[in-house]
C-alpha cells in the first residue's frame, strides 16, 4: 500500500513539473489538468476552438481523477491563476458517493459519468457512418431507420447493463477495489442483422452480475442491494447518464460498425458495405470521434468564465 501510494505522489509531481516546464508568465496559453491519454482528443479541440487564434490551450494528463484533484488541492494560487489553469474531470458516480463532491471554480465536472456521453449520441452516430465509415448521400427516411436502429440498440444495452452499474454504485460505496476495466461488453453482447441482444447465457441479470464480480473480483451483492441501488439510479437522472463511459464507447463503436455492416438492410444504394475511410476501434476512438463531439452547453460556459477570461483580461492588460 505504501508503494502504491508513492508512485501516485511520483505520477502527480510528473504532472506538475511537466506544468512548470511549460508555464510561462504573460504567454498567450492557458493549461488544463486532465485524467487520462483520452481526454486531450476531446477536450482539446472544443477550447481550441473557443480560444483567439493567438492563443493555445496545453493539456496535462494527470494520471487519473484523483491525481487531477490532488493537483487542484495543492496548487499555489498565490502563484497562478485560476482563470489559466483549470481542471477537467469525469463525474463517474459522484452524485450517489457524498466524499466525492465538488464544487470549485476553476474545475469541470461532466455532465454525466465521463466526456464518452457526449460522443455516443444519434448524431455522432450519423457523421461516424458518414465521415469514417464511407456511408454517404442516404435519403433521408433511410437516416432516420439508421437513427431508430440506433436508438433502439442503445435503449437495449443501457438497460441491460443497468445492474452492473447498480453493482459497480455499491462497490464504490463500499470501497471495494473493483477491476472495472476486466468488465468487457463484447463478451455479453451479440449483433444479429443490425440488432444488439444479450448472449444466451447472459439473459438473466443473475448471470450478468457474477460475470461482473468474477471479472472485478470483488463479491456480488444480493439481488435486493442491487435493485435498490438500480433504483436510485433510474430516479436521479436516468441510466443512461450513469453507464460508464468505456462501456457506452464500446457500444457506440460496435453499433456503427454493425450498421455499416448491414447498410443494405438500411438503404438500397449499398449491395455491400462501402470501404471505411478510417479504421475505428477501441483504442483510436476518441482520438477520431472526440474532436467532432459537440461541446456541452456547461463546458461551453465553464470555458467562457474562466479561459476566455483570462484571455481579456490578459489583452486589457496589454
């Protein structure tokens, strides 16, 4: 456990010292701190994109989310302002965990479980089969069958997975070291004809929720605990802003990728799937469909109060 700790405390000084190096007084550039190597692919192009055309945006991965809160915690703002430096992370499961609570000025908290939602939407999906995958001029009842197939399919894997998140909420709660990346939807689901089910030996959410524990090695609660906790997610705010946002990618990509398969089914003008401009899969999808993701109105406004800011206040300055 010490050792664990001590490289957290060494990744994060990594972090900071990679900031000092970088940071500059009266530079045209404004610094965020980050979670993960996924997160610069999003969220570099919506501030790029809000920023004058003189000024960049460096981004610094932290390592994950702790280590970007431990970073905001030790800051010295006496030293830097927090118009300039600022720091993005996932809300994952904080709105049911009252330790995880966050309420700073220069941090953004997504909307929902992680920055994934803003790209597994209907149309993202649309523009994915479009601009990687080579489906192009489709008229429009065709769109709107793909839109439907999508939205049915996504309908179907929320639910589906809605007591393993159940599952995850109370491992979480109870500290519990869960393996959350051992939980992989490919080996729950199948696509049939465009259509994502459940495996056979899947069906019943008792087979999903020991797959989940045997994966995340962490013991399974009683089928009460977890429909009592599925049940808080349902009220809050829906499932499918709680569905973790590497599950909800996979999703996303396996369904694109499924309908491009079976574009024939949707639309007359294929015999057979056109060639895909750009291979997508797991590891490159957020650096292909990150910067096409629309900005959420939140971050938006987090960016136009803190980053473009400093931005006038550095040109009045000058």
């Amino acid at each position: 456990m010490i050792d664990i700790h001590e490289a957290a405390f060494e990744t994060t000084n990594i972090a900071y010292h990679e900031f000092l190096l970088f940071y500059k007084i009266g530079k045209p550039v404004v610094y965020g701190f980050v979670e993960g190597r996924e997160d610069p692919s999003f969220y570099r192009s919506v501030i790029d994109n809000m920023l004058p055309t003189n000024w960049e945006v460096k981004l610094i991965r932290a390592g994950g989310k702790r280590k970007v809160l431990k970073l905001l915690a030790g800051m010295d703002w006496g030293r830097f302002s927090k118009k300039q430096v600022c720091f993005f992370v996932d809300r994952d499961l904080s709105d049911f965990l009252a330790e995880d609570k966050h309420a700073v000025q220069n941090l953004y908290v997504t909307d929902s479980y992680s920055i994934e939602y803003e790209v597994a939407t209907v149309a993202m999906v649309m523009r994915t089969l479009e601009e990687i995958l080579g489906v192009t001029d489709i008229a429009s009842p065709e769109i709107e069958k793909i839109q439907r197939t999508y939205k049915s399919n996504l309908d179907v894997f929320i639910e589906a997975m809605a007591c393993v998140m159940a599952q995850i909420l109370i491992w979480r709660r109870s500290g519990a070291s869960a393996c959350l990346n051992n939980i992989e939807p490919k080996e729950l689901f199948i696509f049939i004809d465009g259509k994502l089910s459940l495996k056979s030996q899947f069906v019943s959410q008792a087979d999903r929720i020991r797959y989940a524990s045997s994966r995340a090695r962490v013991p399974f609660s009683t089928e009460g605990e977890i429909q009592a906790a599925e049940q808080e997610l349902r009220i809050k705010d829906g499932l499918r802003k709680y569905t973790r946002g590497k599950y909800l990618i996979w999703f996303f990509i396996q369904c694109a990728k499924e309908i491009h398969q079976q574009i024939s089914k949707f639309t007359a003008k294929y015999k057979a799937p056109p060639k895909a401009r750009v291979e997508l899969g797991f590891q490159n999808a957020m650096a292909i469909l990150g910067p096409r993701a629309r900005c959420p109105q939140s971050l938006k406004k987090f960016i136009e109060v803190s980053f473009l800011e400093h931005v006038r206040q550095s040109t009045a300055g000058n």
